[in-house]
C-alpha cells in the first residue's frame, strides 16, 4: 500500500512506536491496487470544534476509513477515558478514542462534501497494538477495534477487508463519489498538510507547551523539604503537585495528597492512579499513620489553626520537621470555602521554602488581562496569547436561564455540552444537570478545576469579599472562551468595582 508520507519520513516524524508499527504493515498490506494511506492528518475544522485529527486516513476497496491509534495501554475509569504509557502514567483524553476517529471521519467527510465530492463510505476505527483485547466498554461494533492480534499483515489485511464488507451502504438517490475522485481528493487535500485553522488548536496547543514549561518547578521541590508554592488560578498549581507527588512516591517515601474540597478527588485520583498515594480529601483523613511527604493543594482553604493541627498528626517529623508542600492561592479564592486565618500562615509560612508560579497556563490573555482590570488580582503573566475577547452578554435579566441560551447557541457552533459550565456566581450548590444536559455548578465545587468554556451568570449583588471572591474562581475556569452574562445593573456594580481599584503606574 502506498504511504503518504513515505515510511523513511514517517519513522523519522513520528513519536509514537504504535503509529511507526501501524505504518510499517500499511506499507506491506496488498491486495487493492487503489489503495493509499495517509499519516497524521489534520483536518480543517470550526473554531469552536473539537481539533480534528486523524493517524491514518486508509482508503482500502472503495471505503475511506479514519484509523485513530493509541500506544500503551487504554482505559476507562469513573466515565472517563484514559491513555496510559511505558510509565504507567494516566492522560486524560479530551474524548473517548471511538469518538476521537469518528469526530475525524465526520471532519473530513464534510471537507470533501465542501468541494463536491459525492457521496462515500467511510468508517472509523481504533487501533491499540500494545493490547491483547479491546477494552469491554468500546460500545462499539467489535470489529472497529483492532488490538495485537491484528498487527501482522495478514491480520491487518483480514481486518480492512471486513470493515469495508460491512461499511454502510449508500442512501438512495444520493450522487455516489467515483473512487478515483475520492482518491485524487484526499491526495490533494492531504499532501499539503494544511495549517490547523481552528482557534480552539491553536489555545489547547499553547496551553500544552506552557504546561510543560512547570516541570522546571519540580527541581526545587525535590531538593527541599518543606516548600509553599504560591500561585493565582490558572498557573498550574495542581498539575506540578501530582508530578511532584508521583517523584515522591518513586523514591520509596509514603505519600498524603490532600485537600478541602472533595471534588478534587476526581482530578487526582487519575493522575496518581498505580502508586502508593493516598488521596484523601482533608475531612475524611481520621486516624490515620503518619506519611513521609504530604501534598496540600488549595492550601489557602486550610490555614487554620485546626487545619494545621491535623496536618501536623499527618506528616511523619510534624510541620516543623516533616516534609511537606502546600500550593496556595492568595487572592480572593482563599475567601470562597474553608477558612484563612493570617496569624496562621504567619506561624507556618517560614517553616518552608517559598516559591511563585508566574505563568498562567489556562486562561488566555484576553482572560488574564480581564481578571487583572477588575479584581487586580496577580494570576501570572498570559502564557496564552491566541483566544477571542471575554464576550459579555447583557440581557435584561442574566440569570441560568439566560446563560443557558447562551451555551446552547455554542453547541449550535459545535462545542460540546460536556465541555461548558454555568457557574451562578451567587450560588453556593453542588454540580448539576439542567433538564437538557448543561453542567450548572457554584464557585465553591468549582474551585481547582477548569473547563474549556465556562458562562458565567447571576452575578452578585454585593462585591464585598465573598462577592469578589466567588466572581473570581467563576471567571478564571474557562481554558478557551469566557461567556458573562450581565445585566445593566451588574455592569454597573462592576464600573463601580473597577473605578474603586487603586491606580497603578
């Protein structure tokens, strides 16, 4: 079969040993004198879309098949999909792997329906070479999901054939696409590579590169034992403290990771799942042994004399003597739930090392700058420079209802519902569905986490320290697009905030 790019390049371009597998079958499958498969392609899609990106677009007997690869081994956990590699270490997927190479078979079957192309059949597959089965919750048809024993030439062979005997045959009365024309478009539109035009890649892109630019953090805190890190919403507090704890666990030490919110067992648990770390939300810790390291995201919530006897009970040496790393935020998050008490930290802050976050690795700029002018709040420099403008939307009223038209004409752009929060600003309730199918949760669950595009309503009628502080963590969860709802009155409680910041030089 021949392979676009050729297989030299591909070995050279790729980092994935699955992909590098896959392809070298590909090149050795015959058997259809048309067939051509194309490596790592990347469709053109909306901005609000998901990136559409494929491994391998296959066209084999007359079917155009999207072949979405996954190396390592593959896992749903709590509803969520995971990758795990060589390590053993769990990545979140943005979304399931079937629903990864369908999105990429849609993407490109409207991409060539844009430029005349009849109709075709098309298929989506996943395949996973470093596993003996797919995984029981596919919910998918069983030969869509090549696993290990299907990486020969012959088992490769065996599995096209029987994904395009079974492919969906063609609606009546639709114009039917000639292969040689699916063949010549998919050449031409693949062999260019074409630039990711999506908005929405470009932020997710940027978020990754400065995600990554934390691990120099990580240094520091294996080299001393007890350290504060201090950093605003978005500056990647909780993603170097799962690294850090993962470090502390390979060397042998018991590790705590703790915290005051118990909605933040969901992001841990999957990032430290495999070691011996204990994650345990700070008010189910009882009587327990003393650990060796302990981890203390949100730390701010925490800062109590109470708070602080139990960590004490909970680090082997005490907070004096033990080792330990809290992650605090100092703006107006430490006023949403818990307690903070100054005299506190003022007592346990020398103990450690201190240590800033500057770079804000979630929000973009137009988010950072936003924050900034109306609750002058130090959330780090924007390490995201793409993104649209914090749009504002001013109805008469601007409560859930009206935030939830506003996240339904982002699902009529494509977003899609699992990736949008409303947050009323004013509540203090748990997560919840809305009768069709809308996150609604408060600052207080939604502290520490984040989301690709958040709504922001309800606003409060007083920006005291409660008020500002909810409107704080509501505004900085959003990774893409931020949404306010705000009615006249709102805006000009907000005027009156902004004109009550101290003017800076």
């Amino acid at each position: 079969m021949i392979l676009v790019p050729d297989l030299t390049d591909i070995e050279r371009s790729s980092n994935s040993d699955a992909e590098r597998q896959l392809a070298r079958l590909l090149r050795d499958v015959e058997g259809d004198p048309d067939a051509v498969a194309f490596h790592s392609v990347k469709l053109r899609s909306h901005a609000y879309k998901q990136q559409a990106e494929a491994d391998f677009v296959v066209l084999w007997k007359k079917v155009v098949i999207v072949v979405e690869v996954k190396g390592g081994g593959v896992r749903k956990h709590d509803g969520v999909w995971y990758s795990i590699d060589r390590r053993g270490d769990w990545h979140k997927l943005s979304e399931p792997p079937m629903e990864q190479a369908r999105s990429a078979m849609f993407a490109l079957g409207d991409i060539l329906k844009e430029e005349g192309v009849g109709w075709f059949a098309r298929e989506a597959v996943v395949v996973t070479p470093d596993i003996d089965t797919p995984p029981h919750a596919i919910e998918w048809e069983s030969n869509r999901w090549l696993a290990n024993g299907d990486m020969t030439v012959a088992g490769l062979t065996a599995a096209l054939d029987a994904v395009a005997a079974s492919a969906r045959p063609a609606p009546g009365g639709r114009k039917l696409a000639r292969t040689e024309d699916v063949r010549a478009r998919l050449f031409g539109e693949f062999t260019r590579m074409p630039v990711i035009d999506a908005q929405r890649g470009a932020v997710i892109e940027e978020q990754n590169r400065a995600t990554e630019g934390q691990a120099r953090l990580l240094a520091s805190l294996a080299r001393n034992p007890r350290v504060m890190v201090f950093g605003g919403a978005g500056t990647g507090k909780s993603l170097v403290l799962a690294e850090a704890a993962k470090q502390e666990a390979d060397q042998g030490r018991s590790v705590l990771v703790t915290f005051r919110s118990p909605e933040l067992l969901r992001f841990f648990t999957p990032h430290v799942e495999g070691r011996k770390i204990d994650v345990v939300p700070f008010g189910e810790l009882g009587e327990q042994p003393r650990y060796d390291a302990v981890f203390v995201d949100e730390a701010q919530d925490l800062m109590t004399a109470e708070a602080m006897d139990g960590l004490d009970a909970a680090v082997a040496g005490g907070l004096s003597a033990g080792r330990w790393r809290m992650f605090l935020d100092m703006n107006n998050q430490a006023h949403v739930d818990g307690g903070f008490d100054r005299d506190t930290f003022d007592l346990v802050s020398p103990e450690g090392l201190s240590v800033d976050l500057n770079l804000n690795v979630r929000n973009t700029r137009s988010m950072v700058h936003m924050v900034q002018e109306y609750l002058g709040a130090d959330i780090g420099d924007p390490g995201i420079v793409h993104g649209e403008r914090v749009q504002w939307h001013s109805p008469e009223a601007a409560g859930v209802d009206e935030a939830l038209s506003v996240a339904r004409n982002l699902t009529a752009e494509g977003v899609r519902k699992q990736d949008i929060w409303i947050i009323p600003v004013s509540s203090t309730a748990a997560p919840a569905l809305t009768a069709d199918g809308f996150l609604t949760t408060s600052p207080r669950y939604a502290k520490g986490l984040e989301t690709e595009h958040v709504v922001v309503c309800d606003l409060p009628a007083l920006f005291d320290t409660a008020g500002t502080a909810a409107f704080y963590v509501a505004v900085t969860r959003a990774r893409v697009s931020l949404h306010i709802v705000a009615s006249k009155e709102d805006r000009r409680r907000l005027q009156k905030l902004l004109r009550q910041r101290p003017v800076t030089e």
